[in-house]
C-alpha cells in the first residue's frame, strides 16, 4: 500500500459565479447541479460565506437546503422552496426513501465486479472534519458499489450509498484499499495525486415530489 499523506491546509477557493446550474425548478423544490469546490452550506469563518444555499437564495430567495454533498463532490442536488416542501424532503432522506447513484474513479483495478460495504462511521474528532471507521462507537453505514470499467489501470465505479453519513462513500472506498482519486482526506499520496479534482460525482437523485407525490429523477453528466 502506498504511504498515507496527511492532508494538505485548506485554502477556499470557490469556483467563480454563473448562471445557476438549474436542472430543474417550480414553486416547490429546486434541483442543481453543483460544482466541485463549492461548499453546500456557508463555513464557519468570514472567507467561506460563499456557498450553493447562498448562490441558490440570489435567484430564488427561499431556498434552503435539505441535504449535502461534499465540498469537493459534485452533481444533482434538490432545495426546498417552501417549508412543507423542505420538511417533506428531509423526511424522504432520514426514512431513507430516496435513490441516490454516485460515479467515482477509484485507486487501482478492482478484482470483483460488485459488492457491499457495511462498516460503521464516526467522527475522527482530533482530525475533524476527517470520519473513521468504528465497529464499537460507529453509526451504521451501508454502500453497495458496482465496477463499471478499467481505464488506465483505475476503475470507475457506480456507488450507491443505503445510509447518508458523512464522507461515506470516500470512506468506504479507502476501507477497500481503493480510495476516490484526487481525495485529499483519505487517498493516499498516489491517488491523491492523480486528479486535480475528487472524483466523485453524484450522478442521480430520485425522490417522490413534495407536493404532488409524483416520482421524480434527476441525472447529471459525469465531469471526468
């Protein structure tokens, strides 16, 4: 296994503003496409203010966000718009009632087609915002995962995450002994360093409309 590297200082440094990446809108929810980079939800410090809720609320002011993806992942994400909608929607995501598939690049080729990991996350506190795996202490998590193809000797993979802690998917990966390229918390210094970018990007969201009960499904073009 090559030498574990401890992550680089964090510096925020946002992707410049657009047009919103809107995949979808009506008076009651609104689906986006986020960029790598950006965090979800504002920092705990002035320099990181700028985030997908804050950018959301400049076109449609009562947006709030109901789940996160990672600062660095990218991909579909749902808001609500009115607070039944965003009760109804968190609902959905604590009952587990939601189909989420994630794309990755993982470290290395690996040898079985698919399986499931079931390893317990908990907070590595001294190393926050750093997650671990804890048998003893950990909450249950739970991510099946596909091999879809090799390329260049890495694989990409279809995740699709059955529990929603944080950092699961990045996680769980690193357990297998093929951390998601261009992880700076859990790849090692290789596979750090083998894309500018984590590669990991949440590639479809599907989940019953909040008002009319319709299944809906939103997808994303994968950026790597």
């Amino acid at each position: 296994m090559p030498e574990q590297a401890g992550p680089a200082p964090f510096v925020y440094t946002p992707p410049p503003k657009g047009e919103l990446p809107v995949i979808f809108a009506d008076e009651h929810i609104l689906v986006l496409d986020k960029p790598s980079g950006l965090l979800t939800v504002p920092g705990n410090h002035p320099g990181r203010a700028d985030c997908l809720e804050s950018r959301a609320r400049e076109v449609f002011p009562t947006a709030r966000i109901v789940h996160r993806l990672d600062m660095d992942t990218s991909g579909v994400i749902v808001l609500g718009l009115t607070i039944p909608a965003h009760a109804a929607l968190g609902r959905q995501f604590e009952n587990r009632q939601t189909g989420k598939r994630y794309i990755a690049r993982v470290w290395g080729e690996m040898k079985v087609a698919e399986g499931r990991v079931e390893q317990p996350i908990i907070t590595d506190w001294p190393n926050r915002p750093r997650q671990m795996i804890d048998p003893v202490r950990g909450r249950s998590a739970v991510t099946d995962w596909q091999v879809l193809a090799i390329e260049g000797g890495h694989s990409r993979v279809a995740l699709m995450p059955l529990t929603g802690r944080s950092h699961q998917l990045r996680v769980h990966m690193a357990h297998l002994g093929h951390p998601v390229l261009g992880d700076k918390f859990y790849a090692h210094a290789e596979a750090r360093a083998a894309s500018g970018r984590l590669c990991l990007h949440a590639q479809s969201l599907g989940f019953r409309h909040p008002a009319t009960g319709e299944k809906m499904s939103f997808e994303s073009a994968v950026p790597f």
